[in-house]
C-alpha cells in the first residue's frame, strides 16, 4: 500500500492495482471563498492518475468541492464513487446529478476492493452527516477519519475490530467561533486557546482509544486571506501542535507531520517518504498571503461583480425566504438581527422566534434585547438566493458573517437558531 498526502484530505491511496481518491478539493476556496489551502500545493487533477474509485466522506464543499470536480475529465464521472448512506435526499440527489456509478454505504458496510484488501464505512454516531473508513486485510488496517467527530464509545469499538497500524485523525475544529464573533482581544486570545485546547483534548483521546502504531494529523489544511488573514493567529492549524500534545501526554504513538506530495508505503513495515519538511508557520503564512493575494482579490471581484438584485429588492427577497420557513419552526425565546451590508448602505432584519415575526428596522431601533447580532455582505446573500452555494446558508459558518452576542457561551437557544436557519433549504 502507498499513500500519498494531496491536501487537506485529499489522499491517493494506491493498493495492489487499484487506486482510491479521498475528498477531492483541488482548485479555489470553499465555504463561499472564505477557506483556501494553507499550507499550498501544486497538485492538479491532471496531475492525479484516474483513480478506481472516489470516496466522498460528506457534503461540506472542502470535501465534495463542485469546483474541483467540475474540472473532472469527462471518463471520471463514471468512476466508482463510494459514499455513506445517509438516508438524507440531498445527498443522494447531489452525487447523482453528478456520476453515474455510485455504491452508498450503510453504517459498518463492508466492501472486496481486491483479492486482498476490504473498506468499511463508519457513519457518525451523533447524527452528523459524516462518515469515517478503514482499509484492511489479514494483517492491515488502516483508519481514516475524516471530519467525524464520533463519540469515545464508537471510536472504542472501532478499535476492537482490529490492530490499527495507522489513522489519519482531524485535530483541529471550524467554524465561527470564536474568531468571527466580536469580542476584545484579550477575550478573543482566550476563547481561543480554550478552543484549540479543546480539540486537541478530544483528538488525543480518539489517538488514545484507537491506539494506533503512528498518526496522520489531516483534514485541516486551511488558511484566510484579505481582511481574514488575521484569523489565522486565532483559528491555529498547525500539526505539530498534536505532535507536542501527544509528547506531552508520554504517548508512544508516533506521529507523522505529512505535506503535499509526501507519501508512506506499507509494506510489511511502514516507510515514511517525508519530502517537504514543514517550514515554520510564519514563513508559511506570509508566502501564503503574497502568493494567494492577487487569486483573493479576482475571486472578491467576481463575487461581488452583479448588483442585481438592488439592495432594497434583495433584502425583500430574502425576508421571504425567511419567513416560509419561520411559520414551521418551533416558538422559542431568541431574537436576532441581520444586517446586510452593500458599501456605506446597510438593511437590517429583526427576527423573533417568541412570535415568529420578521421585520426590517431602522438604524435607531432599540435592540438591547437582542441575543444575537450578524453581519453580513450583501453579494453573500444574493449568491445565496442565486442558488450558488449547495451548502445554503452553512456556507458561511466559516468566516462569512460576522457575529455579536450578548452571552460568552453558546446558549441552547442560540443553537436552535443555528440549527434552523442553516437547515435552510434556498434552493426550494
């Protein structure tokens, strides 16, 4: 077996004959332009021979990336493509529209790759639409986790099915928080750390129970650009973070730090082909930012070209939206704004979940009662209601928005609210 490290997590791994693509996300950003890959590569899908079979692990554009697989040549979309089961219609109408030769996956399906070699597939057991695999024959077994951030008790059971020699493990988490909400930089320094500390904390108890021979820290090749760029200090994704952790637990698991194009053979025993060191990540960082700079600006550009809608007809347009779907959510005690802001212009929206009502305000209307402030930009909302981010209003979980709140924590109102209107479907 050889396994090469691509980005983020995207794998090629190569076994007896046949050859696996992990989540593919080669070209562009993801999550409405706010994520791009950092550390960089140079792999293309050029570069990359036609594969037997393309796992796709879940639906978040850094794993099943349309750019990317737009630029698919013309005979991969009939390649066997190997999802997960996740009784969900948008999935499976997703992967549809799009290959011709899809194997969905039940939770602990088993799968023949070759003579030798099967695949098992694991869905989350917290009800997230995610999912991890193994590869394994008589005497390997290797484990890929992906983003699933899976309960203790499953990754124990996990363990017990076999000897695992090596897992590629997630060991840092996304999202909003706490970068994008607006707190002092003392606060914001210190939510962050507790953040980072928390999931290093849970990484090492998956590396702890599953108990590999090494670990492949993956799935967190990502970096900001433009006025974002500074999140890179809060949201940290540097690998060797886990690798001091696990130091400092006296873990005798051995970690492998990969970079694009690195590779590890097992045959037998495991060979580790490491032929990019890391760099430190502030030289990273600023090569980063120069080299990406003029491909952030093009992207901004383009996203921001169309003013259609007007602001104003936008705003209406989008409180529509909104309010088909506030009349079946549940009454609850949360209240949001929503400013949409276009150059000096901004609209504001106040949502009441006590009464299910959405309205626009004024600038002098008194919100101190308000759980939850968002900030938007205006090109963001008409993408959206032009239908072009599959993952609806998710998209901008990761720096696309930013937020205001009047608690530190998350509350389980807020969360509702979370859930419901990143449920949204805009595409309806």
């Amino acid at each position: 077996m050889k396994i090469t490290y691509i980005t983020h997590a995207c794998l090629l791994i190569e076994i007896k004959g046949i050859k696996i693509l992990t989540d593919p996300w080669l070209k562009g950003p993801c999550w409405g332009g706010s994520l791009w890959h950092f550390p960089m590569h140079n792999y293309s899908i050029k570069k990359i021979p036609k594969p037997d079979y393309i796992f796709f692990s879940h639906g978040h554009d850094d794993h099943f990336h349309e750019e990317t697989i737009n630029s698919f040549p013309s005979s991969w979309f009939n390649i066997k493509i190997l999802a997960a089961n996740f009784k969900e219609k948008w999935w499976e109408e997703t992967l549809k529209k799009k290959f011709n030769n899809i194997k969905f996956l039940d939770h602990n399906e088993i799968i023949q790759l070759n003579s030798s070699f099967k695949l098992q597939l694991f869905i989350n057991d917290r009800g997230d639409p995610d999912s991890s695999i193994r590869l394994f024959s008589k005497n390997k077994n290797i484990f890929f986790q992906t983003d699933n951030l899976m309960s203790f008790k499953e990754t124990k059971r996990i363990s017990k099915l076999q000897k695992i020699d090596l897992a590629f493990v997630i060991p840092f988490l996304t999202g909003v928080f706490p970068g994008f909400y607006t707190w002092n930089t003392d606060t914001l320094i210190k939510l962050s750390k507790q953040k980072l500390n928390r999931s290093l904390e849970y990484c090492y108890n998956i590396c702890k129970i599953l108990n590999p021979k090494h670990i492949v820290p993956y799935a967190c090749d990502l970096g900001y650009l433009g006025d974002k760029f500074h999140v890179n200090l809060i949201h940290t994704h540097n690998k060797t973070d886990l690798k001091k952790k696990l130091k400092i637990k006296k873990s005798k698991i051995k970690t492998i730090i990969m970079s694009s194009g690195d590779n590890i053979k097992l045959n037998g025993t495991l060979k580790a082909n490491i032929k990019n060191p890391n760099k430190s990540n502030y030289e990273e960082l600023i090569a980063f930012a120069n080299e990406k700079g003029s491909q952030y600006k093009e992207y901004l550009i383009k996203e921001k070209k169309s003013k259609k809608p007007s602001l104003d007809n936008l705003t209406n347009q989008f409180i529509k939206k909104l309010l088909k779907n506030i009349d079946s959510s549940k009454n609850f005690n949360f209240k949001t704004l929503i400013s949409i802001n276009e150059d000096n212009k901004v609209r504001t929206l106040f949502l009441n979940f006590n009464d299910k009502s959405i309205k626009l305000i004024k600038k002098n209307h008194n919100n101190e009662n308000v759980n939850l402030k968002i900030n938007i930009e205006s090109s963001k909302i008409r993408n959206l209601l032009k239908k072009k981010y599959p993952m609806n209003f998710l998209t901008f979980h990761n720096g696309g928005y930013t937020c205001e709140r009047s608690t530190m924590n998350l509350t389980e109102n807020e969360n509702k609210y979370w859930n419901w209107i990143n449920n949204l479907d805009f595409f309806i």
